[in-house]
C-alpha cells in the first residue's frame, strides 16, 4: 500500500487494484486493511473497501470454524 501510495503520488506505474483483492482473498486481508489506514490508500474508494470488508469477514468466519473444528478434536 506505501509503495502504490508513493508511485500515485508521483503519476507512475501502480500497483492493480486486482492484486490487493488477490492479496486479501488469500489470507493478507488484515494486512491490507491495515496498510489502507496507515497510508490513508484507497480508503475513500467504496467498491474497494467493501470487496477487502467481505474478505476479511470470510476470513473470520473461515478462522471461527477451523477454531471449532479443532476444539471438537
């Protein structure tokens, strides 16, 4: 998120937004989000934030079941 924050900033090459949803879906959701907060980067952007919001919710739901998976051992 820096680096695409910096090289929006400078009017060069980006980084797709299709990556940071590929980097959400598989597991760095948190890490995106927190990224977008302390770089202020694509915070105002709606579609984007509501795809990384849905993700990190499956990712919650997907870390409550194995949770109880594993307590069900």
């Amino acid at each position: 998120m820096g680096f695409d924050k910096h090289r929006a900033r400078a009017a060069g090459w980006r980084v797709p937004e299709r990556t940071f949803f590929t980097l959400a879906f598989a597991g760095g959701v948190f890490g995106v989000l927190a990224g977008s907060s302390v770089f202020h980067h694509k915070s105002r952007k709606g579609s984007f934030m509501v795809v990384v919001l849905v993700s990190a919710l499956v990712w919650v739901a997907v870390l409550v079941e194995l949770e109880r998976l594993a307590g069900s051992l």
